[in-house]
C-alpha cells in the first residue's frame, strides 16, 4: 500500500519549503501518541531514564571524578552532567558535556553561581547591531515614538519652519498640529491633566478611588494605562494584536503564521516603537544561545516571569529595556530585598501595575488646608478668605488610593497567595507606597517620590506598625515582607519547582527557606543550598521538567551547534509554540508547569519548529548535521541511533523508538523512490524527528 503523505509543517512559508515527512496514518498516530502518553501529567517520567538506572547503582560505591563534591548517586556521568545543563542552563553544545567533564561538574556549577568570573565578550559582540538595548527610555522615547506623535513633531517643525517664512502658511500649518492638543501636550510635556485612573484590581474587593483627591500631573492621556482586564478590540488596535495563547499569555505579530517572515518594523529599519520590544526579544534569545553565563541567563528569565511587566501596556514599551537591563539581570543572584527595592521603583513596574497613579485620598484636601493655612498668615489681620462649601461638586481627573501594587507585591511578589495577609493589610501596603510615583513619564521617565501626594499617617501591616515617614514607609514595608518566613519559603517553592520538579520536595524546600531566612534573602546561598542537594540529583528530578517553548528554542538550537545570523525567526517560533516574548498580559508571568504547555496543537508546532530547524528551513540559522552525526547517509539506521545518542543520550523510550525507526522506510526520510536501488537517509528529517521526541521536550 503507498503510503498517504501528512505535512508536518504548514506550507504557507514565503521564504523557504515546507520540511515534509511521508508519514503512514498509524505511523503519525504512533508519534502523536507516544508525544501525549509521555506528556500526561500523570504519567511515570522514571520509566523514560531508567534504561540506565542499574548501571549507575554498580557506581554508588566509586564516585567518577568529574562528579566529586556533589552528592549524585543515582545518575551516571554523562546523565549528571546533562541534568546539570538542562537545569543550570538552556542544554548542551557540542562538546559541552566533554568539556564539563574534565573540567569537572563541580567547577562549572561553581562558575556559573559567580557569573562575573566568566568572559562573555563573545555575546556581547553579537548584540552590537541592536543599538536600542543601550538606550535610555528616555531616548528610546525620542527616537521611536509612536506614530501619531511622530506625524505631530513633524507638523510642529513644518509649522516652525513655515513661521520663518510665509505666515500665512504657518497659520494653516499650525491648525493642523492644534487638532491634537492632547499629543502635542505630550511632545512639550506640557499637559496639566489626564483621564481618569482605569479600573484597577481594587474593584474585585468593592473598592473604588475616593473623588477627594489630587488631580494628575502626568505628560499625556496615554500616560495612563490601559486596565489590566484590557481584551483585544478592533477599536484597541495595540491590544487587538496580541490574541489570548492557550496556557500562556498574549500572543502578537512576533508569533504570526510565518516565522521566516521579516517584520516590517525590521524590513523598513523603522523607528517605530514596536522595534524596541523586537530587538529585546531577539537579545533575549541571542543570550540565551550563546552567553557562557548560562545560569544568569536562566534566572533572568525566572525572575523576569517573577516580577513580570506587560511590554504593550502604554509606555512600558519603552521602559522594558532599562527595567530587564537595568532592574532584573543586576540583581539575579544578590540580595533578594534589593530586586524588591528595585522593581518597586523602576518605572515599568509603577506604570504596569498603576501604582504611579496612587496617591493619599486626603492629599488633596491636606494641601488646600496648607495654601489656605499659608494665605492667612499673610493677610495679618485682613479678613480671612472664605472657604469653599463642603459639598461642592468633585473636581475632574481626580486619583486616589490605588492597590494593584500592594497586592501583587504580596500575592506575587513576596508572601505567596497563602501568605497569611489580609484584604486590610493589602489597602495599608498600598498607603505606604503612596507617592512612589514617575518623574515625567513621556519625556525623562525616573522614580519620583512625591511627599505631597504621600499617606503621613500610621499603617499596620501584618500587625506591624509603619509610621517611618515619607519615602521609609515603602522602603520599611519592603524590608518587612522580605525577611517574612512566608516569603521565604514562597521564593524558595518557587526555585525549587523551576530547576528541581512541579512538585519540588517539601524537605528541600524547608533547607532553602531556612537558608534564605539566615542570609538575609541571598539568592546565591538559596541557589547553592538547592543545587548541593541530593534531591536535585535525584532519579525522580531527572528529566522531570517539560521544556517552555523559549526553552524548547534555545536548547535545540545549541544541540544543534546552529550559527545564528538573525534571531527574528526564532523569536517568532517561541511566540507561534506559545509564548511570545514579553507579551504575558497577567502580573503572574508565564507558568512553569507542565499543564501550561502541553496540548495538541503546541505539541505539534514543536515538532513543526524541529524539522524545520534541522533541515535549515528557518531563516538566518544554518546547522550542519551531517558533520554532527558524522555517519553515512546510506545507514538510516546508524544515523537515528547517533542521533539518539547525541540529543537524547541514548536515552529513549521503546515507544518513541519504534516509532522513529518505523519512519526510516519512508521514502522522504530516504530521500528516494521506492525503487531506487540506493536509498540515503535526509538526515535533518532524522534528526528533526529525534528532537520532536517527547524526551527532547523534556529537561
């Protein structure tokens, strides 16, 4: 019977081929059931890794040089040094496990916990031709504004120019510019009001800003975010392209059907705004590939997806590149209080989450109590002024008390959802933090604490008082939840269950709790504690973790040894698999577990992305596979099991391997007829179906 054919990647591509494989219809139901059988979430992951198990239990007694120090005793060499690498980094290179090996497991760890040790010139030379990544948000505001306020600086200049030479044409010139009084405010920062606050999540308790309260002082109606609860519209079209991503967050144009397709705003070297979140997203990438300080790359993320900041909100376009340069990767493996301290006052973080918005509700009458206060000292036995009546009518565009901070630094960011506070200890968070706000946000966006707008009265938090005064009330509010057990036993879950299991043990997390409380919240004593125990070495932690897809990416891509030109189409891939850098709408970040990521059609994109990176579909990548396998193509079988070897280290379920070995006849992996007396195998098929394998997609 002639085998029906199933294209395993869509074939709408305008730059490249589609990658297909001659698939018989049981054979592709093999695949995509061994993919969902491995993927269950109950499932038993110990059978996948334990073909060797026996070998390593002959080894207890000898411990191999390359493991001294470290307490491994169920796995072998190369499974040790494997985990370490899927776990403290984004996998292996070729060579890296020859490598790690004589230099000896231990050593590398250790250089990884002290990143600065490490020389990454290299990456560094690769990010050149990304100039934003350098900028100010300040800069970044000037040179990629949006559009409408681009047209309008141009007017303006027009305008300026027309002035010098022909008023009459200025007059006409500058009607058109006045159309727009609000933007043209924002390009002379010189806008006195704004809307009001948008919903926050202070509804969801019944809570609503008081009308007593100051007016706004910010350069421009689009300095006030969108609500958090923001859904996609034709009439929003900033929200409308980033469509809902089952499991994940926001999906937009870098995760459109063509990922070879070159962004406008990268075809045209545009200046538009869209461009500084694009070049982010390929740093990000192009680090995570080839930086040699692979763990701080790991805990950028973590903590990026910890502290997470919605890129199309508003203005955070422009202040995510100094919030992930400047707030998170400093402060990946310091002080724990001090990336708080940090994300409290960056401005991405007090737009994202509104809390420059947040003023006391009394503000405002305190400070007509001071003026009022201040003229009748001057008038020295003049008549006093009359007061305004008390039930006079609310002056417009008016804020007051605003909680989406104080309650996602709680829930989110320090205690844990069960951490123990209370809806009260939410709205007096928030009383301390009021004032914490930014310092013109369309022109010089910079932390400002504003005394006039700050709550002087006493808080209770968590039965504590904080009456410190000014600015101290936050930064005693902060040093309160970070030294809170409950914090440390929230971050430490956290860790545990990013490099350890979905479960992590209860015991392990007890010792990393218990460190984090004795060393004043030290990420790195926290990181040395979890990766020096025998639970992370355990045979139930190996391979016990389902790769996200920006994991997926970046491992393939380095088991591969690809040379990456432009790291656009990849970008685009980890947003077509499901998790489109930077658009995570909610303040929780994107998930960590493994029913986040596993469902039908992102499973088969991640075979999609596979086969079409190993057989040099995407553009700007080059792998050579066939100088990694270094086999004859005329011995499909040989060439699978070096493939095995190499990617899975041997290591392969007896469904994935009969599945893959009944692909070897297929006539597009032979890349022949079927009478053709000598048949070669296409090797990027074959390895594209080995990294396809529900063991690759775990780490």
């Amino acid at each position: 019977m002639k085998p029906s054919h199933a294209k395993l990647l869509p074939n709408d591509f305008s730059h490249t081929k589609v990658a297909t494989v001659s698939l018989r219809p049981k054979a592709l139901f093999a695949v995509f059931l061994s993919i969902a059988c491995v993927f269950s979430l109950g499932v038993d992951v110990g059978a996948i890794a334990a073909i060797p198990a026996a070998a390593a239990k002959d080894k207890k007694s000898k411990q191999d040089p390359a493991l001294k120090g470290l307490p491994i005793t169920e796995l072998t060499v190369d499974e040790a040094i494997l985990h370490a690498m899927n776990r403290l980094a984004y996998g292996p290179r070729p060579g890296d496990i020859e490598r790690v090996r004589q230099m000896g497991l231990s050593k590398w760890i250790d250089q990884q916990l002290a990143p600065n040790s490490i020389d990454d010139k290299a990456v560094n030379a690769r990010l050149e031709n990304l100039p934003t990544l350098v900028m100010s948000a300040a800069r970044l505001i000037e040179e990629y504004p949006q559009p409408k306020q681009a047209a309008i600086q141009a007017a303006k200049q027009r305008a300026d120019a027309a002035t010098n030479s022909n008023p009459q044409q200025a007059n006409t010139v500058g009607a058109a510019v006045a159309k727009d009084k609000d933007v043209q405010n924002a390009v002379d920062g010189s806008a006195t009001t704004t809307p009001p606050a948008p919903p926050s999540s202070s509804a969801a308790v019944g809570q609503s800003a008081p009308r007593n309260s100051p007016e706004v002082n910010v350069a421009d109606k689009s300095s006030v975010p969108a609500s958090m609860k923001t859904k996609p519209s034709a009439s929003n079209p900033e929200v409308a392209s980033n469509l809902t991503t089952p499991g994940a967050g926001k999906r937009n144009g870098l995760s459109g059907p063509d990922p070879n397709a070159v962004p406008r705003v990268i075809a045209d070297d545009s200046k538009k705004p869209q461009r500084v979140i694009e070049e982010l997203a390929m740093a990000k990438v192009t680090r995570a590939i080839y930086s040699e300080r692979q763990l701080q790359q790991v805990l950028d993320d973590f903590w990026f997806n910890h502290f997470n900041v919605y890129a199309a909100k508003g203005e955070d376009k422009w202040y995510l590149t100094s919030y992930e340069r400047d707030v998170i990767q400093p402060h990946t493996l310091g002080k724990f209080k001090d990336l708080v301290t940090a994300t409290a006052e960056s401005p991405a973080m007090l737009f994202y989450l509104d809390n420059f918005l947040s003023v006391d509700p009394n503000a405002a009458q305190r400070q007509a109590a001071l003026r009022t206060m201040r003229q009748n000292r001057g008038r020295r036995g003049r008549p006093p002024v009359p007061q305004a009546p008390q039930n006079q009518q609310p002056r417009k565009n008016t804020r007051g008390l605003n909680e989406n901070y104080g309650r996602e630094l709680m829930e989110l960011h320090t205690l844990g959802v069960e951490g123990g506070y209370t809806q009260k200890d939410v709205t007096e968070l928030a009383r301390c933090f009021t004032g914490w706000t930014i310092d013109k946000p369309r022109l010089n966006p910079e932390f400002k604490f504003d005394e006039k707008l700050h709550d002087p009265d006493q808080k209770i938090v968590l039965k504590r008082k904080i009456h410190a005064g000014g600015m101290k009330d936050g930064e005693q509010a902060i040093e309160l939840l970070a030294k809170h057990p409950s914090t440390a036993k929230f971050i430490s879950t956290k860790l545990a269950r990013r490099f350890v299991s979905d479960n992590p043990p209860a015991p392990l997390v007890a010792r990393m709790a218990k460190t984090f409380e004795s060393s004043d919240g030290d990420i790195r004593a926290v990181m040395h504690i979890m990766i020096y125990s025998p639970e992370f070495w355990s045979r139930e932690a190996y391979r016990a973790k389902i790769k996200t897809p920006f994991e997926l990416v970046v491992s393939a891509v380095r088991a591969l040894g690809t040379d990456v030109d432009t790291a656009m189409p990849l970008v685009q891939w980890v947003g077509r698999i499901g998790e489109p850098l930077y658009q995570c709408q909610p303040p929780t970040g994107y998930a960590d577990t493994a029913e986040a990521w596993v469902n039908t059609g992102a499973l088969l994109n991640r075979l999609n992305f596979s086969l079409t990176l190993a057989g040099n579909k995407v553009r700007g990548a080059r792998s050579d596979v066939g100088s990694l396998l270094g086999v004859d193509a005329t011995e499909p079988k040989v060439a699978l099991q070096r493939a095995l070897q190499i990617f899975l280290g041997g290591q392969a379920s007896p469904t994935t391997l009969e599945t893959l070995q009944k692909q070897l006849d297929s006539p597009q992996v032979l890349q022949a007829k079927l009478d053709d007396p000598v048949k070669k195998v296409d090797l990027g098929v074959v390895t594209g179906l080995v990294l396809g394998a529900p063991e690759f997609q775990r780490r």
